[in-house]
C-alpha cells in the first residue's frame, strides 16, 4: 500500500474521530439537569428563604444554565417539617430547613444547625471547616443516604420573646413558648427540677 495513501487515511480516521468526540462533547454541554428543592419556609420569606434562592441562582449562574433547580416551598409541598423524609425518600432531591425539626427521628442532628444555647456563627463555622464539624454532620447523615452541607445561619438564636421580664425560674411558671433544639429539653429539665425541689421542700417540712 502506498505509504502516503496510508497516512492520508489514518488522517481522516483521526479527524472523524475527534469530530465525533467533539460533537459527544457539545451534546454533554448542552444537557440540562433539572432538581427540586423542598423548603421549611413559605414564600418570599426573608433571609432564610433567600439562601435557597441564591443557591438556585448561583448554580445556574456557574453551570451556563444546564443546572436548574426549583424550589417549593411550604406551601406548595404542605409539609414543612417534613423536609427530611422527603429528600430521603427520593421526592425531592434537595432539601432547605433546619435539622432541630427532626430531633425526634435523629437527635444528633440537633447540633448542625442554629439553636438557643448553641454556637455563635463564627464558632460554629470554625467548628465545621476547621474542628471536624462537617466530618461529624456527614457521618450522621450518611446512615440516611443524605449529604448535608451548611446552608447559612442565622446566628445563635434567643430564648424567646417575653411580654414581661424574666429574671426567675419562677417567672416561667404558666408561659408557653416555642423553643427548637435541646434548649427545650434544658428547660424542661429546670421545670422538673424545681417540681422535685417543690417537692422535697414540702416533704422536709
């Protein structure tokens, strides 16, 4: 065979190959992957649903608009606190909420998200990138097939909003409040406390 005739058409295999190999690789850019995320908050609210949204932006933003994610919130999927069971169960792909809302199915989730009585921002931020916080999150989560990342904060949180002052364990008796995390179960604690106290006092007498 001719030894030009050859290289010609080893040539042209070449470039066919490449063309198709480019062609695959336009088709793969071009490929659009759609998500859904399921929020705790309603719509348009303020500061927690505006992480969501950026997120949704910025990967459409970063990815040329092949990743598009949509967001339902608490009112179009009915379940607020349910967040977790559903991007377990695979009906969502993406889940926005706060971990304290499934304290009752995996109670070491707790301490991955904002609470009265926990970490400020800086600390827990420090405690995530640079003491083994994220670590520690993936190996609670990993049991459930879920990857859990931080997706803001909103500080440490208060106690609770009072129309009189507290400055007594006392002061508590009768209130009812909401409180997340385990800042319920510490007064929960003090209650019972001061019950067996109450208790012991009247018994001593």
């Amino acid at each position: 065979m001719d030894f030009k005739k050859t290289i010609r058409r080893v040539s042209t295999l070449i470039v066919a190959s490449l063309t198709t190999l480019a062609a695959v690789h336009v088709q793969a850019d071009d490929k659009v992957y759609r998500l859904k995320l399921a929020e705790t908050w309603g719509p348009n609210t303020p500061i927690l649903g505006d992480a969501s949204k950026n997120m949704a932006k910025l990967a459409k933003e970063m990815s040329n608009g092949r990743l598009i994610i949509r967001i339902d919130s608490a009112n179009k999927h009915k379940a607020p606190l349910g967040v977790f069971d559903m991007v377990k169960s695979g009906q969502y792909d993406l889940g926005h909420s706060s971990s304290y809302y499934w304290k009752g199915k995996v109670p070491n989730t707790l301490y991955f998200s904002s609470m009265p009585f926990g970490m400020t921002t800086m600390e827990q931020y420090s405690w995530f990138y640079h003491g083994g916080g994220l670590e520690l999150m993936q190996q609670v989560y990993s049991p459930h097939n879920l990857l859990s990342f931080p997706g803001g904060n909103s500080d440490i949180q208060m106690g609770g909003w009072f129309k009189k002052e507290i400055n007594t364990v006392e002061d508590l008796k009768g209130l009812k409040m909401r409180i997340p995390g385990f800042a319920g179960e510490v007064l929960a604690q003090v209650a019972r406390s001061q019950r067996i106290s109450r208790q012991e006092s009247y018994i001593r007498r």
